[in-house]
C-alpha cells in the first residue's frame, strides 16, 4: 500500500466494499470501476491538476469519483445538494472545474490515464467551509493532510475489515466524506441513495446492511429516538459538527445499549480529536475524545487552537489560510483539556450570549430544557435587549410552555438570569448544515416575534 495514493488501499481487499440497496460490490469490482470512471473522465478532457465538480447523493458512483479524481492528479470538487443556485455560481466562479459530474452514469472510454506520482504536497480536493457568516471559503486539502486525518479517524474508531459504516450525513460534505477513509482499512460502506435523511429510512437501511458502524450528526440521533429502534449489528455511533447533549447520549445509550461518541474538527483548520467507543461513558458522553498524537493543540483564552499537518496551509484561490497572526488556527470553540487528557468543548465563542454584562453559555440552557419529557429538542440564542444589552430566547420542539418551563429551571436550580425570556415552540430546528442549528436564522426569528 502506498501512501498518498489512495487506491493502492484498495487493491489489497478482496471482501465487501460497497452495500446499496441490496446490492453489493466487492473491492475488486470496485476499483474497476474507478478504473472505468477514469477512462470516462480522460475522454472528456480530464488531465491532472484540473477541477471537476461532483454533485451527487450518497451513491457508489460518487465512492469511485472520489477515488478516481485524485488518482490521475486530478482535484475533486464535492458539491453538497443543498447548495442554490447563488452559491453554486460563486463556487464554480472560483474553483473553475472542468466539469461537473451531476449524472449517475460514468460513461465509458477506450484510454485511460496513468496513476498520478505519490506527492503529499499535492492538493487532492476542494472543500466548501460552512459559510454561515458569508460565502464559504474554500479549503485546500492535500494528500498528507488526508492521510493523516485517515490514520487517526479510523484508527480511533477502531475501524476493521469487519464494519459496515453507513454515512448518515452527505459525502459531499465533511462528516460524511470521513467515512471514505474507512474503506481504507478494508470496512464497506453503505449507501443511503436518497438526499433527503429521514430516520425512518435510516433505521431500516441499517437493520438490512447490517451496518456495525453509524457516523452522522446529534440531529441525527435525536431523530431517531423519536422511533422504534432495532440495531442488532450495530456496535458504535459517531457524531459530530455539532455539541452532543450529554442528556441525548444517555437517551441514546439507554435506550439502544449501543457507546455513542463524538468527534471534533473543522474543514477550515482540520480534524483534532475523534472519542473511542471504547473510552468510558462519561468522556463519551461529555467530551470529544483525546486529541490526535500527531495534531498540535493548545488553549488560548480559553479558545481551541490547532496547528499542523492536519491543517490546510491556505485556502484554494487565496494568499491566505486559516492561521492567524499568532501561528495557530483559531476553532472558534471554547474548551478545556481534563486532568485525563480529554478534550471538552463547551461552547461558541460568538454564541455566548452577554445579559448585564453576565456571560450565558446557551449550551448549558439547552441541555437543561432537553432535560424536560416534553422537550425534544431545543436552541437558545441571544436577543437584543434595550437595558441588558442582550436577553437568552428559547426554540423548543415539543408540547409546553414558558410557565411549565419556568417552573422545571426553578427546580434544577438553574440561576434565574439564565432562564429564557422567551419560549417558542416549533415544529423543527432549522439547519445550516448536517447537524448544525442556524443559529442566526433563529436570532432573526426572535427578533422578528418580539416585535
């Protein structure tokens, strides 16, 4: 196997690579197709060092492109389904592909091109960044950085030749596209095909695959407690772009017997931590892992920090990365490392919110609403408030009210600044993306009600 090449990987398995719908592909069929993908790709004027564009849901086809691209030099473009018109324009603007592949059928072609030399400076792939305060950037990944992040991310979920990881999330997109790393070590994937995630379909796949491996978002989970759960085969759940409520993970457990945990990151700076299923249930279900031997980490101001091979150097187009004037790549996170060398990630620096010049950490809040029966889910933000500077609002998934809620904060003991000062029910957490609540479309709701 060689490292920075991907598809060498692949070519020493010879079991289950690929579980769709019933259908099943073994490893070797596989890299024929990859194979026949790049032949389709050098008829159509692909060569090295060029963009193409991939939009397609969660389909074996968009496993072999993934492969395919980076294979002949080329660089992959994942780009989500979600993604508007407006959005789409500014990204092909900059990232100019080639082409963009939005077609199940790969086509064919008589020639194929050489595979590309191993080089682990080489960029691979073109990442959309989450963007919620503006356009994405785009993030650079080279071929180290991916195979770092491979070692680690499987390595920690103790990833064998044995597993069925099923994607609950988009392969175009960050979370899910780790999942690609574990064919790696020889586990199939399974392949959800429609775009739109729904639990139902979800819990049924997985009963079917006989998937042992679930990788998504909270969201995710939260969904699927709302339902009848039978997961025999499963023997871990990891989630991430989003805190786990520690409140969800014991739902989760206790009601499934199957070790949830998390892991961190981000597409701007990298991968630093990812939880064992093994680790005890209170790091699972309270931090994010410890972080990777090979990441560079520290605390600053009580903000995480990283640094390293498993962070882009720039961002593709620009003269720039994500490093600030200090040498490190600022998360964006609060957090602390414990005495065992846990990661805990408590909150968004820019989603504290400041009433009279207190600090109210929302996450807190939240995990005490969701503490209530009747609460399935629930977001606080903050309001601007003509005295206090700022006041926490509540968005709650579930059947109460402000008084009923009152009254269970009074009997937790939750300080009485921090309660919301307003509840509203809703019948969903709007998204801005997998797993992430938009914060700042509910900032604008509680606005807009106030009035």
């Amino acid at each position: 196997m060689t490292p920075y090449r991907p598809l060498s990987y692949l070519e020493g398995h010879d079991g289950l690579a690929i579980w769709e719908e019933g259908a099943e592909m073994s490893f070797p069929e596989l890299v024929a197709q990859v194979r026949r993908a790049q032949r389709s790709l050098w008829a159509r004027g692909v060569r090295a060092g060029d963009v193409v564009g991939v939009q397609l849901p969660n389909v074996w086809q968009y496993v072999a492109l993934e492969l395919a691209l980076p294979d002949m030099g080329a660089v992959l473009l994942p780009l989500p389904l979600s993604l508007g018109e407006h959005e789409l324009r500014w990204v092909e603007e900059k990232a100019r592909p080639r082409l963009t592949i939005r077609e199940l059928d790969l086509g064919e072609g008589d020639d194929g091109p050489m595979p590309a030399a191993p080089d682990p400076e080489r960029i691979v792939e073109i990442a959309l960044t989450s963007g919620t305060t503006g356009m994405p950037k785009l993030a650079s990944l080279s071929a180290r950085l991916k195979q770092v992040t491979f070692e680690g991310f499987t390595s920690r979920l103790e990833i064998t030749p044995r597993d069925r990881v099923l994607p609950m999330t988009p392969l175009t997109q960050g979370i899910g596209g780790m999942c690609l790393y574990c064919l790696r070590m020889g586990a199939a994937l399974v392949m959800l095909r429609e775009p739109h995630w729904t639990a139902e379909r979800c819990l049924r796949i997985a009963a079917e695959s006989r998937a042992t491996v679930l990788v998504g978002v909270p969201t995710n989970v939260i969904r699927m407690l709302n339902h009848p759960i039978s997961l025999p085969d499963v023997r871990a759940v990891a989630v991430a772009g989003a805190p786990l409520p520690p409140e969800i993970a014991e739902r989760w457990e206790t009601a499934t017997g199957i070790p949830i945990s998390s892991f961190y990151g981000s597409m701007d700076a990298g991968q630093l931590a990812v939880g064992r299923p093994s680790d005890p249930r209170d790091k699972r279900w309270t931090t994010v892992g410890r972080p990777h031997d090979s990441a560079e980490w520290r605390i600053v101001d009580g903000e995480i920090c990283m640094r390293g091979d498993l962070v882009q150097r720039r961002y593709w187009g620009e003269t720039f990365g994500p490093y600030a004037a200090d040498g490190w790549a600022h998360m964006g996170d609060l957090g602390f490392v414990d005495d065992d060398g846990y990661l805990h990630v408590v909150g968004r620096v820019k989603d504290i919110i400041i009433r009279g010049g207190t600090n109210i950490n929302p996450y807190e809040v939240e995990s005490m609403l969701r503490m209530h029966s009747a609460v399935r889910d629930a977001c606080v933000v903050g309001r601007t408030h003509p005295e206090l500077g700022e006041e926490p609002v509540a968005f709650v998934v579930g059947d109460i009210d402000k008084a009923e809620l009152d009254g269970f904060l009074a009997e937790r003991g939750l300080a009485h600044y921090k309660w919301p000062a307003a509840v509203y029910v809703v019948d969903e957490l709007p998204l801005s993306g997998p797993g992430k609540v938009n914060r700042k479309s509910l900032r604008e709701m509680a606005v807009a009600r106030a009035v």
